[in-house]
C-alpha cells in the first residue's frame, strides 16, 4: 500500500492508492475530518436519506449530533438530565422524534435537529434492571430492513463478566432476548438477498454471520465468518455496515483503521487507514450513499483527532438505513 499525507485547509486528509491482492487492480481514495467534528466518543452514524443529514452521538457527553450535508455543519443537543446516550436511530413517520439509548432505556426523544437542547418525551423500553445488570448500559443498535429494532447492551466494569445481551424490541416495553451472554454487543447489519444477519460482539475479536428469516426477525445458525487475528491487546472490531454488493466494512478500534471484508471467506479486501486510533464506527451516506463516515474515540490517551471522518473514492454504495417501526406506540 503506498499512501501520501497531505494537510490541506488545516484538515487532515489522507490518500490511499491501494493494490488488492491477486486482481492486480487499483482503488484510490480520499479520508477528511468533517468541520468541527471532534468528540470524546462518537459512535452510531445512521444516513437520514429524507434529511439528508447523519446524525450520532458523543455517548458519555448525554450529546445528539446531526451533519447536514448541505449546510456541512454539525448541529449537537444535550439531552436535559442525561449524561449518556448510546445510539440515536429516527422513529419512522416523524422529523422530530429519535429512538436513543440511555443506559437501561430506549427513550424517544424529541429535538429539532437544531436546538441546542432537547429532552426525554416517552420511555419505549426498560431492560436489565436488577443488580446483576448495575454496570451494565445500552451499546450499539440498528433496524433491520423491516424497520425492527436490535438493540444490545454491554458490560461497562469488566465485560469478561459476559452479562450483556442483544434485544429485538417488539412494542412498547416489550422485546425478544436474541442473544445472551455476551461481554459488548457491537456491530450488526444485514444482508437481505442472502437472507443473513452478521453480528460482532467485540470480546469474541470475530464478526459472525446468522441466517435471517425476514418474515418474522428470528436468526439461527451462528457462523464465524471473520476472526481478528493477530492483533495485539486493544485491538477489536466494533461497528459495522454493508454495501451494496454484500461486503461488509468493519470499524476495527485499536488499529486506525476499516477493514472491507467479504463475508463469503473473510478475506480482507481493502485496509482504509483513518486518522485516529480508536475507530468506533461505520456508516454510508451523501446523496448517492457512496460516502462512506467513520465516527471515532479519544479515550486513551486524548490526541485531538477524535473526530468523525469522510470516506470517497471507494468505489462502493451502500444500502438506505431503516428508521425504527413500533407498532401500538402513541408517541
């Protein structure tokens, strides 16, 4: 891989000319930071293609961020009387309400995508409530391409402890447990032509790939498709997303980098380089969802470079993400 630093308008922007393996062909692209990006932690970019805006959260600030495309700037809110928020997912049919995790909850909240503030209007969903569950809080979710929502928690203190689960939230306060014992439930997408739903749960340092039935939301068949190997400590995938021709690209935090992995024999397509350590995660988006944005971290040790990245020239699409279906919910 031969690649070029370039500072350019104080933006730090990274080019990549790449030869990949046996096909002896090239792909070049571009990385930039967003203006005025930086985060302690940003993570879960959902593409409002309606808004035209990729919104996320700084998860330990209790912050919602929205990119408007158009405008290139970052809008943020703090939610009143929360110091955490872990995913920020539009509920369907509204411009104004937001399915967002907040430590044991999923709370719609409302926020114009402008203020600077905005607030908790209903609970959707209470989980994890007795002391087995204390350090436990709400991690990463997405919907599936029904507009069903999985959302998984994680394990805070010591995630060894493997008392996480991931949730299909069914209706108001009420969901179906999918996975059990897990340390921190990550990165989930699917594939709806395949009929398969890949999953990370980043203490198992793999991505694994389930059978899908549609109709009804069930998985069965665990597959490790992926397996981060030889990696030093620190090093584990996290988010993820998929394309439009079913290769998945994963954020792997601890190694500057998203990997484009095809999921048929979990050969490494592609290693784009970004410029921060603790990549968190991935999700297409632009006008023509050939964008591909990497949100970051700066936990350990702070750099100032945590912010959330632009990705072109790939040469790859990617899907529409779902906006959250409930069913019964009088919001």
């Amino acid at each position: 891989m031969l690649f070029k630093l370039i500072t350019f308008l104080g933006l730090v922007t990274l080019l990549f000319v790449c030869v990949l393996g046996d096909n002896d062909s090239e792909a070049s692209y571009k990385v930039e930071a967003l203006p005025e990006s930086y985060a302690h932690l940003a993570e879960g970019p959902h593409w409002d293609i309606a808004a035209q805006s990729l919104y996320m959260v700084d998860i330990l600030a209790g912050r919602l961020r929205r990119f408007d495309y158009k405008s290139n700037k970052i809008y943020e809110c703090q939610i009143e009387n929360e110091t955490l928020a872990s995913f920020i997912i539009p509920i369907d049919g509204f411009t104004d309400q937001f399915a967002v995790g907040i430590k044991h909850r999923i709370s719609s909240v409302k926020w114009d995508g402008i203020s600077k503030s905005c607030k908790v209007h209903k609970t959707i969903l209470t989980v994890e409530e007795s002391s087995k569950y204390e350090h436990n809080r709400f991690n990463d979710a997405k919907c599936d391409p029904r507009g069903r929502l999985f959302a998984g928690t994680m394990q805070q203190s010591d995630s060894k402890k493997r008392t996480a689960n991931l949730y299909k939230v069914t209706d108001l306060n009420s969901y179906e447990l999918m996975l059990t014992k897990l340390g921190i439930s990550n990165g989930l997408t699917w594939n709806e032509k395949e009929n398969k739903f890949y999953y990370i749960d980043s203490d198992d340092f793999n991505v694994k790939s389930f059978d899908y039935d549609l109709n009804n939301g069930k998985i069965k068949n665990p597959k490790v498709i992926f397996e981060l190997s030889g990696y030093g400590n620190g090093v584990v995938p996290d988010g993820m997303t998929i394309d439009s021709e079913g290769f998945l690209f994963t954020a792997i935090n601890g190694d500057s980098a998203v990997f484009k992995i095809d999921p048929k024999n979990g050969e490494v397509l592609l290693k784009i380089k970004i410029p921060a350590k603790e990549v968190t995660s991935v999700a297409f988006g632009g006008p023509h969802l050939d964008i591909l944005y990497v949100t970051t971290s700066d936990k350990t040790p702070p750099s100032g470079r945590s912010q959330t990245y632009k990705v072109t020239g790939l040469g790859s699409k990617g899907l529409p993400m779902k906006n959250v279906k409930l069913e019964n919910i009088d919001y």
